[in-house]
C-alpha cells in the first residue's frame, strides 16, 4: 500500500470519528446550507454536520474527481485547527458574531486556505464591508480556483453589488465543478431569479 493510499484510509478514519463526535449542526438557509454551502472539510464552510471541504458534498473531491490536497488534508487531521475551525463556524452560523469569527479564523494561522479565506470573506459581507469581503473571496479563489462554496458566495456578493451577469458567471463555474444539482448551484440560481432588489438572506 502506497503512502497516498494510507493517507487517505488514516483520513477517512479520522473523518468518520470527527463526524461521529462532531454535534449536529443545523443547515441553515445564508446560501445553501451552513450559510450557503457545501459539506466537505477542505473548502467550502460546513453546513449540516460535517466540517467542510472543496467541492461536490460529501466526495472528499474538489472536482471532478480531483483529490484534495495534502495539505489541506494536513490541517483538517490536525485536531487542534479542525476544532478551531469548527469553533469559528459556529461563531458565524449559530452566533452571527462575524467580527469575533474573523479573529477565530485569522488567529487559526492559515488564512490562505480557500476555506478559511473564504469564511473570512463571508464574515466581512455580513458585516457589510463589501471591498473587504471581495479581498478574502478572491483571496480563497487564488488560493483554490475550484473552491465551489467561494464561487456561490461570491456569486451572491455579486447580486448584492448589482452585478447580476457576474454573478450568472459565478453560476456557470459552479456548474463546471459540481453541476446543476450541487447545493451550491441551486443556492445561487435561487438567488438569481429573484427579481433584482429583492433582499437577499445569504
């Protein structure tokens, strides 16, 4: 057996005890479930109740087929930033403290993970510092071109900006990642055929 698969075999070991201890986290409705997400560890935030990661749900892929990368996989094995991580998305999602989140999610020391950044970007955008919020989504999208969750956050960031063809773009990347029947997909569609400046919820 290679390293990689050992790797991945410890991963889903791990995976399977964190989510069998992990409490359950209601999918909330900001974009998609988890404040607009996807369900996988590495990327996208963390709705229901696994901890995120980049791409199609529960596939531990971040498109089509591609694995995640080492060391992303690397941090989420570390208990101590997989606790933070999920510390600081239930400061988001259960609290709404969003400046109190964007210090869990600096302090965690990996900011320029696609997951974090993108949270980080979330946070400001609810906060409403929308030149901030752009920083961090283009920040988790330089970090992570697939990164899906960012693609539909920003996409809704577009909307409320106005910017409803950029967001349509952000709709059809989404779709080359993970399709039309990805949550993150069907959240922003949603989102678009409202009609414009109607208020949005994400």
């Amino acid at each position: 057996m290679n390293s990689s698969a050992t790797r991945l075999i410890a991963l889903a070991v791990f995976l399977t005890a964190l989510v069998a201890a992990a409490p359950v986290i209601p999918a909330l409705a900001a974009g998609g479930g988890g404040g607009g997400g996807g369900s996988d560890p590495y990327g996208s935030s963390y709705p229901s109740t696994t901890p995120p990661s980049t791409g199609t749900k529960a596939t531990g892929t971040t498109h089509k087929g591609k694995k995640k990368t080492d060391r992303q996989s690397s941090l989420f094995d570390n208990p101590a930033f997989a606790q933070g991580y999920r510390a600081a998305y239930a400061t988001i999602y259960d609290r709404h403290d969003y400046a109190g989140a964007i210090e869990q999610l600096k302090a965690l020391g990996h900011d320029d993970l696609a997951s974090v950044a993108n949270l980080i970007g979330y946070s400001y955008r609810k906060l409403g510092d929308y030149k901030l919020s752009q920083v961090w989504y283009e920040r988790a999208l330089k970090a992570d071109p697939n990164h899906v969750l960012t693609w539909q956050y920003y996409g809704l960031w577009q909307i409320e900006q106005g910017n409803r063809d950029q967001a349509q773009y952000h709709l059809s990347r989404i779709a080359a990642i993970c399709g039309s029947a990805c949550e993150e997909y069907r959240s922003l569609a949603a989102a678009l055929e409202k009609p414009p400046g109607t208020g949005l919820v994400y």
